[in-house]
C-alpha cells in the first residue's frame, strides 16, 4: 500500500487565488485545516487530487459559486462515495447512481444549493451554515461537504441500506466533526437535534413538511427541491423574527430534478 495521501496542498492551491476575496475568511481557514486533516490511500489514482482540483477550477471559472463551498468540495474526495466502477466519473459533473434507485446530486447543484444556504442573512452574520440539518443521506458525500461548511451536521435517509453505507463512507474520512446520522422518515425532520439553522433537502417533495419550518431556528434558511406550478423547483424560505413574530418568506429558483421525497423507512 503506498503512503497516506494528504489535501491539504490541492485544498490551498484550489483556494489561494479566490482568498482574498472572502468575508468572512476563518471559515475557509477552518476547511483548510479540516481538509489537511482528511487522508486515505484509495489506490485508484483518483486520491492525489489533481482531478478534484480541475473538477472545482471547472465550477469556479463558472463564476457562479461560492468560494466557501468550492474550498470544501475541493478537500472532499467524491470518488470515494460511489462504487469503485463508478469512480473514473466522479469528477465530471454529472450526478451518478449510489445504489437502491437513489443518486449522488451533480456537483454543480451541490455548490449551488450550499451556496444559497450560505447566503441567508443568518449565515453571512455567523460565516458558517451553523447548525444543519440534511434530509437524504444517500451515500454520505453531501454531508462531508457540509460538515466543513457547519458546526453540527444531522442527516436522515430513509433507507437503511444507504444509511448503512454512508456510515462506512464517512467512516473511513475521519472528518473533524462527524455527521450525525439517523435512518428515519426525513419529512418528520429530528427535534431532538434541532432547532437548525440550515435545513437542506436532497428529495423533492410536493409541499415543504411543517416539522422543517418548526425545526428552523428564527434567521434560519431551509432549501428544498419542491413541487410548484412549473414542476420541481428549489424553494428558498427564511425564518425571520421580527417584533418578537415569526414569519417565513419563501422564494422560487430554477427548475429541478430530483429524486423523490417519500414517507416512512424501509
Ligand atoms: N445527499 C445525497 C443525495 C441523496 S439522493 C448524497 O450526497 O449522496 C436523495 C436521498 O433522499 C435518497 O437516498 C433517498 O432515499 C432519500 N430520501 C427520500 N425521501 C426521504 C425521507 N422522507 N427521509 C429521508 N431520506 C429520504
């Protein structure tokens, strides 16, 4: 077996040129010093990193994307949460199967619905998405990445066998602060861990679940891939308090393709 391969220099060469640009910076700092953190041989020519690093040069030529979220992309090796068959396309992006008829979000859409989390008032005051909660584990590999982007990371997928495979997933990253993961119905949100400031869907349900915006902290943001008038769309709604009142303002974005939000486990 060769030697541990380490990230952090393809995390600092992805993020240096954009450095200067970011407020709050401590964060990318934090994922700098997480990521350096993360090693493991994979043996399939994938771990170095050089693709990783052209897969977010790609995003971030885009000019579209958060740099926060590209840093943490950058440092999370993809190719490691989809069947080593898979693992030559896990760079481009395209989303891929993970198994039980579910898949793995695109890349690009992954750094677009962290980049709107980011951007909610809540979390440009804090820097970070703070508490998150992520319905649909799947294999694991969207919850890395938030786990450099938050405080706290709780994730539910409803079935066990992909619950089971993200906890080997993750596992093996050693990340600084691991997911929390739990096999139960999503819609139901998890009270216990909550209220959250980032609440992140990776279905797509016809209605947003009242547990979710009960479960969303006052200056919370929550993204959902919703049913709307012109098919699925990503829903953006923010808990604001103000005069001791809460109200949720929603807003629509593009339209999108997700695999569905269903009830219960299996
Ligand atoms: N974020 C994942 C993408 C998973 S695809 C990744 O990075 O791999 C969406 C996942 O949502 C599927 O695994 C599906 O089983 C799960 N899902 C659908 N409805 C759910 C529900 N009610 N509760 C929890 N998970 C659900």
């Amino acid at each position: 077996m060769s030697a541990p391969k380490r990230f952090p220099a393809s995390l600092k060469s992805a993020a240096a040129p954009q450095r200067e640009l970011l407020m709050p910076q401590r964060h990318l700092r934090q994922a700098t010093a997480d990521a350096a953190k993360l090693a493991r041989p994979s043996g399939t020519g994938l771990d170095g990193g050089a693709v990783r690093e052209r897969m977010v040069a790609r995003l971030r030529a885009e000019g579209k994307f958060n740099e926060q979220v590209l840093a943490a992309m950058a440092a999370v090796p993809r190719h490691e949460f989809v069947d080593s068959a898979l693992a030559a396309q896990a760079y481009e992006d395209t989303a891929l199967p993970i198994g039980h008829g579910q898949t793995i979000s695109k890349p690009s859409v992954v750094a677009h619905m962290l980049g709107l989390l980011l951007a909610g008032r809540g979390a440009q005051q804090r820097g970070s998405l703070g508490r998150v909660l992520e319905i649909g584990t799947g294999c694991g590999y969207q919850a890395a990445v938030i786990a450099l982007l938050a405080r706290q990371v709780t994730s539910i997928e409803r079935l066990q066998g992909l619950h089971d495979k993200a906890r080997q997933n993750l596992q093996r990253l050693a990340l600084p602060r691991a997911p929390r993961l739990i096999w139960g119905d999503g819609r139901l949100g998890h009270a216990p861990s909550g209220p959250f400031d980032s609440i992140i869907a990776a279905a797509g349900g016809e209605d947003i679940p009242p547990a979710w915006l009960e479960q969303l902290a006052p200056g919370g943001r929550l993204i959902a891939p919703t049913a709307s008038g012109r098919g699925q769309v990503l829903v953006v709604l923010d808990h604001l308090l103000e005069g001791g009142r809460s109200h949720w303002v929603r807003s629509e974005h593009e339209a999108v393709l997700f695999v569905p939000l269903k009830s219960g486990v299996v």
